[in-house]
C-alpha cells in the first residue's frame, strides 16, 4: 500500500505493508536513524518520534496510521537549535544512543512549557531512558535550553 | 501478504466494516497495546480498521447528570480537559498515572477498556465510578456497565461485530479517590490500585492489578450504609477487602504481599475520601 506523510516538512510516500512500525519505515525507506529501536513496547523512548505535535512511540505506530500525518524526528532541528547546544555545554550525554530522543521530547516540552520545573523535567521525561544514566546531567541541560529561550 | 488497512470516517462505515470481517478485522484505536503484541509475533492482522478519523469517537459532552466519553479520547486529553478536571477529576487523575507522555498522547479509553489489561489502570475506576460502555453494531446497540464488560485478563463481553463507541459516567459522586501503589518505576503499572468512590448509590471501591479483573464486593462496602466514614470503619473495610481477595503473584509482587498491600491502600483510600 502507499502510505503519504511529511517527514520533517517534506511531502513522502512509501510503499509498504501499513502493519509495519514506523519505527522500521523511517529506518529503512525513509533513512532516519535518529529513532532508535531498542525494547519493542513503548517502554525505553528511544524511538521517539512527533506526530501532528505530539510525541510518539515509533515502535508501537502502524504505518499505516501515519497517512496524511505530520511527522517530525530530531533531523527537522537546526545544528545551533538552543537544546543541542544545552546539550553540549551541559556535558549531558555519554554514548549517545538516547540523545536523539532526549533532544526532541526536551524541544516539545519547551515549547509547551518554556520553563519547567524538576518535577515537570522529570514528569515530560519519564519514559525515556537513559542506560548510562546521565539523568542529573539531561535535567540540567534543561535548565540551560529553558534560559536559552526557544528559537523564533 | 499486505495487510489491509481501512480508515473508515464515520459510525455506519466502521460497523458495516467490522459486520463484514468479523474476527479478520482489527480495530486499531491508538495502537500502544496492539503494536506490543505484533511485534512480539502474538497478533498478525489481516485487516486493520482504524478508529482515528471516525467523527464523533473523539467527543466529550456532558449529558444531564452524566458524562459521555468518545471511545477516541486519548489518556493525555482525559488527564488536561478542564470539563473532566472540573465534573470528575477522579478521571483525570487516574488517566495522568497511565504510563509515560508518549503513552498517552496515543491511548485511548476505548482501547484500555477494551484490551482489559489485568494490570491496567482506568477499568478498577471506571467500575468504581459505575461506569457503562455503549456497544454498537450494524444490527444493534447495548449499554453494559464496565464490572460486567471485562470478564478476565484480555477477555470481555465485545462480540466481534461489535464497536466500543463511548463511556457513560454518572456524575453523582460526592468523593472519589484513586490510588496507584507501584513497587517498579514511576511509570510502570500498579502493583496494587484502588478506587473509591462515595456516590448516591453509596460506596463502591474496586481494586485493580491483583486478580484477572478489578475487584469489587458490594456486601463488604455496604457496611458504610449509615455510618460515617472514619479511620475504624476504612481499616475494617481494608481487612475485609484483603481476606476476600486471592492475589495473584507476578513481578510486581507476590500474592501474599499484595494482600498486606490491599489493607492498607483501601484503608488510605477511604481516609482520603473522609478527609
Ligand atoms: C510502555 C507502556 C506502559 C503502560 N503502562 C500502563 C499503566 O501504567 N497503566 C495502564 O493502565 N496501562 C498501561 N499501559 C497500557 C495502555 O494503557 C494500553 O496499551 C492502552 O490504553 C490501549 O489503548 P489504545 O488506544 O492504544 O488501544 P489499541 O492498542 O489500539 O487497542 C487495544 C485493543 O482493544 C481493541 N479496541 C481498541 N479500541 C476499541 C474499540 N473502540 N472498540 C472495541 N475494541 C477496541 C483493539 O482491537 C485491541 O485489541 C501501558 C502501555 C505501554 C505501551
Ligand atoms: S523502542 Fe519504542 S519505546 Fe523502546
Ligand atoms: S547517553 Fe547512553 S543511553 Fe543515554
């Protein structure tokens, strides 16, 4: 079946069993290895995606449901985007392999909250796991992208 | 073979499609609790019938003494919606405990009630608020309240035909309470919940995560007829619900800690609803 979506503002369309994940989709036809498949159930976060404004688990999205949907991964950021950089300057990531979706859920939580408390850190966060643990380090990141301020 | 997708957009499309593929045809509401199970190889669909662009599933209205929910209403809108926090916010805090963010962005009612997860939140609250769900099919529609929708682990009364189009709640409570006992991550599913509500009809607490459905003994809570509620009476409450109840063990926690476990959470959970 042909599936039609935007994928970080571009019009695409593959073709594909609707039943797959997405996750496997924008991996393979679409090249976005910025999601990550990792526990398969919805639990770890690393394979985050944005769905018409809302984040999701990539792992757990038929395909098929992404028709005519808006979709967004880490890659639609720019390089000097303030959450990268805080990233960075805050020394939040050790093998990375969380980063990517770290970065985006941390974006769509400041743009709906541009200043989050811990607790509200933690609450947007919970979900998305990071095996080496550098959780202390991400929440300051926060913190750093919040005075930042969000790009126009 | 590629599976077949259908994205029906209206009520009658959606029963026609599930009169004519019966058993064949899986519905797909947000997908959180299917995508585990196709990928671990347990469901292989031959059709899938989305339930994402039907009009009217995504409602919510308030209907005299009562509240309608579309079967479409995701976890995150039941957590945030002013309508809900204000008429019955038992809802929303039990829905704002379900999982992680992306979880529910996703879920929906329709799906949780559905699925009928043992260790699920929202069914112990539903049957405790005396929730029903309206089943529909192309050759009919009934009401059936939720204690009786789910009949074991992963079992309801939903004949094949049939859709789960809304969630009628009475709004005649006068305290409601909701408590999540985790023993894993904050995100995890309950190792013990309870709900407890104090509505017109008297009390009603059900207790979710420890058996195949929520427990729910109306001889143990119609021992608050009369009387005020008070630490003595939950304690007595709490003791009867924990002796009644035959735990199941998993990783969560064995049968016999969850007993001690049912005491003392149906005790705190009418003390919260006196105090
Ligand atoms: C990581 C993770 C953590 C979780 N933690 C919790 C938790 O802490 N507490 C908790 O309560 N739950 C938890 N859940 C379960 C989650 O609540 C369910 O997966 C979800 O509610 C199912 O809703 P859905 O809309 O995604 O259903 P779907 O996956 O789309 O469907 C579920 C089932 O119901 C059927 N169905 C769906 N809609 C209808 C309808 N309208 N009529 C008839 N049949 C229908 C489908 O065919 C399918 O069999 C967790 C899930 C995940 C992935
Ligand atoms: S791979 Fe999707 S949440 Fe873990
Ligand atoms: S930096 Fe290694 S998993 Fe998070």
């Amino acid at each position: 079946m042909k599936i039609a979506f935007e994928l970080n503002g571009t019009p695409v369309e593959v073709e594909t069993d609707p039943a797959n994940m997405a996750l496997s989709v924008l991996r393979g036809e679409c090249g976005i290895t910025s999601v990550r498949g990792t526990c398969g159930i919805g639990l770890c976060g690393t394979c985050t995606m944005i769905v018409d404004g809302k984040t999701t688990a990539s792992c757990l999205m038929p395909v098929g449901a992404l028709a005519g949907r808006r979709v967004e991964t880490v890659d639609v950021l720019n390089e000097d985007d303030p959450v990268i950089d805080a990233f960075i300057e805050a020394n939040a990531v050790q093998c990375g392999f969380c980063i990517p979706a770290m970065v985006l859920t941390v974006r769509k939580l400041l743009e709906d909250n541009p200043k989050p408390t811990d607790d509200e850190i933690d609450m947007a966060l919970a979900g998305n796991i990071c095996r080496c643990g550098c959780y202390a380090k991400i929440r300051d990141a926060v913190h750093l992208a919040a005075a930042k301020g969000n790009p126009a | 073979m590629s599976t077949a997708w259908h994205s029906p957009t209206t009520r009658e499309e959606v029963l026609r499609l599930r009169a004519e593929l019966g058993e064949d045809g899986t519905l797909v509401a947000g997908g959180t609790f299917l995508g585990v199970l196709m990928n671990n190889g347990i469901l292989a669909p031959e059709a899938m019938i989305s339930l994402a662009h039907v009009e009217g599933f995504e409602r919510i209205a308030r209907d005299g003494a009562e509240l309608r929910i579309g079967a479409m209403v995701t976890h995150r809108r039941l957590e945030f919606d002013a309508d809900i926090r204000a008429l019955c916010p038992m809802i929303a805090d039990t829905f704002a405990v379900v999982a992680n963010p992306r979880v529910r962005n996703w879920a929906t009612i329709g799906g949780v009630l559905a699925d009928a997860d043992y260790a699920s939140d929202p069914p112990a609250a539903m049957i405790a608020l005396d929730a029903r769900v309206v089943l529909e099919s192309a050759s009919g529609r009934r009401e059936v309240s939720v204690e009786d929708l789910i009949e074991d682990v992963y079992q309801t009364v939903i004949e094949e035909d049939e859709v789960l189009t809304e969630v009628i709640v009475p709004l005649d409570q006068s305290a409601a309470r909701y408590r999540k006992f985790r023993t894993r991550s904050h995100e995890d599913r309950p190792c013990v919940s309870v709900a407890a509500v104090q509505a017109s009809g008297g009390l009603r607490v059900a207790v979710g995560a420890v058996a195949g459905k929520p427990q729910i003994f109306h001889d143990i809570c119609a021992l608050a007829k009369g009387r005020a509620m008070d630490s003595g009476l939950a304690r007595e409450i709490g003791t009867a619900y924990a002796e009644r109840i035959d735990p199941i063990t998993d990783a969560r926690g064995s049968s016999a800690y969850r007993k001690r476990v049912i005491a003392v959470e149906v005790r705190r959970a009418l003390e919260d609803l006196a105090a």
